[in-house]
C-alpha cells in the first residue's frame, strides 16, 4: 500500500466536523495543507485510515477509529472550543443572516468539471490576488441573486500553505460560511480589508462547539453546504510526484453544494487552472461555462480597476444584456 500522508515529513491529521444540505454531521480531515470533505473524498480518507490502522503509525490525540466507527458515532461529535466569547460571536453572525438565503435541495448526484487557465502577464500570482478571487466569487453570486441579497454567502475551504512553510492563514475547512459586504459604491481596493479582517476571525473562531449554540442557529448551520464554495489552493504535483492518489484529490471538494470554484495556484506562482464543479442536476453545462467565464471576466476587471466601485463595474458588465 502506497503511504497516502507521511507524518516523518510533518504531513499531519486532523479532524473536523461539519454539516451537509441533509443536516447530517459529516467527519472530514485537514491533512498538512490539504483539505477535503467527505461526500466528495475520492478514497484519501480511507486509505489514511486504513493505512495507520494497519501500520499502528497514526499519532493523534484520541484512539484511531475504523471509518464505520466514526461514521457511527458522528450525531455525538462537535468541535470543541475553550472561549465563549467565540458562541456569542456565531449567534450573533447567524441572526444576521436571513433564512431566505439558503435553499434546502438534496445532494447533487453527480459533479462535472470544467477548466480554464489564467495567465498573468508581467508578475507572479500573490495572497492580494487569492482576495480578490474571493471578491470575484462574492460577485458572481450577486449578479446569481440579481441583487436579491446584498451580501452573498459563500464557502470558502481556503488554503495558503506550502510544504515546509506556515503563512498567517494556515489550511481549514469550516463548517461557517464568509459573508462579504457588497458596497457598490466602495472603492474595490477598499473592499479587500474586511474580507481579510473576516478570514482572520474564521481562522480564530471556526472551532466552535456547535451545540452550545442557540437552536435557530443550529438550523442555519445545518443548510450551509447549499452555499456555493470556492477553494483557493497551491498545487502539489510537484512536491508529492509519487503520491498519484493526494495529486489527484488534492481539495477537491466535489460539487456537494449547487456548484463552486476550485483556484489551483501552480508552485511557480505564474498560472492558475480555474476549475467548477457543478451538479448537473441544477446546470446545464452551457449555463455552467457561461458562469465560469463570468467569474474569470469579474477578477480580471477587478484587478485592472482597482479605484473603481463595484458599481462602476456592473454599469459596464454585459451579464444582464
């Protein structure tokens, strides 16, 4: 059996817990700088478990359990967290939040995948640019909306790590959404701070314990994987050649929501493949090509108009001609 993560190489575990469109508990991992879910797994969680359950290797906190254990056990498993300001904190995030925003549908039975490459011309893809792929996507899903919400809800499994180093915001997957305030008046430069202010907060408060939550709350914790997501990533291909099965499932969250992007930055920093999983149960793949290129139009116009306003941006977008 091929070694799925080496923990000799500081390549660790870790468990997390979230919600799917069904409201049941789904247990996932964080893996190094890898993040994946389970409903859209690919086999990695297995053959981890597998693997160290066979080899007695696995140094974690709590005893190694067989996936049907865990499984089994999954409506008496939460996060743990040892501040309470973090409970408050979510109660009052959720309350803002209308019920209108969410849309209670089955798990897609099956994602398909479309790509495109983006180049930049004179420089090399930065943590400024991973924003405003974050702002893009807040975007897309106001013109989505038409203007419906005026602050969009997304998912965001968002990594920023590379082998052998740490940067501010270190790989997660959380079972809350972003919130992204559109202003349509701001300047888009201005834009960037709160988002940033909010992937800090998340990165501090994501481990909260679900049930100590109030029960409105926990309804709205339950619908999030409706959200559409975005996954902003570094590639691995060439850290880990050998490990066809990481390569190949490397946060790949599968199209467990309506649909999402995945941003895959190579190790060099000059390209990046845009991918969207869909689920064709809810796009036609013509819809689905039309949205990505729409959201590869929205980031680049961003980036060209940093002084503009977002307003600037839909008296010029053609989405609604």
């Amino acid at each position: 059996m091929n070694i799925p993560l080496d923990i000799k190489k500081g390549e660790v575990i870790k468990h997390y817990i979230y919600y799917n469109s069904n409201g049941e508990c789904v247990w996932g991992i964080i893996a190094h700088h890898i993040a994946i879910d389970y409903n859209g797994l690919s086999n990695l969680i297995i053959d981890i478990l597998d693997y160290y359950q066979m080899k007695g290797e696995l140094n974690m906190e709590a005893p190694l359990e067989s996936s049907k254990t865990i499984k089994n056990r999954l409506p008496t498993i939460f996060f743990i967290n040892k501040e309470n300001k973090a409970i408050t904190y979510w109660d009052d995030y959720f309350n803002k939040i209308t019920n209108e925003v969410y849309f209670m549908v089955k798990l897609p039975k099956k994602a398909l995948k479309i790509s495109r490459s983006v180049n930049l011309k004179h420089r090399s893809f930065d943590f400024e640019d991973k924003i405003y792929f974050i702002l893009a996507f807040a975007i897309l899903e106001y013109l989505q909306m038409h203007h419906f919400i005026n602050d969009p809800v997304i998912n965001i499994p968002f990594s920023n790590r590379l082998y052998g180093k740490t940067h501010k915001y270190e790989a997660t997957i959380s079972i809350f959404p972003l919130i992204v305030k559109i202003n349509l008046h701001a300047k888009i430069e201005n834009l960037l701070k709160p988002i940033i202010d909010d992937l800090h907060r998340h990165s501090r408060y994501s481990s909260v314990k679900v049930s100590k939550l109030t029960g409105p709350t926990q309804l709205k914790i339950k619908k999030l994987s409706t959200v559409p997501y975005i996954n902003i990533v570094h590639e691995i291909n060439k850290i880990y050649p050998e490990m066809g099965v990481i390569k190949q499932s490397c946060i790949s969250s599968g199209a467990i929501n309506n649909y999402g992007m995945t941003v895959r930055i190579n190790d060099s920093y000059n390209m990046v493949i845009i991918e969207m999983d869909y689920a064709e149960e809810f796009f036609v793949k013509g819809r689905a090509i039309s949205l990505l290129d729409t959201f590869i139009d929205t980031y680049l116009w961003l980036l060209d108009n940093k002084t503009c306003s977002l307003q600037d941006f839909l008296d010029n977008t053609d989405y609604f001609k």
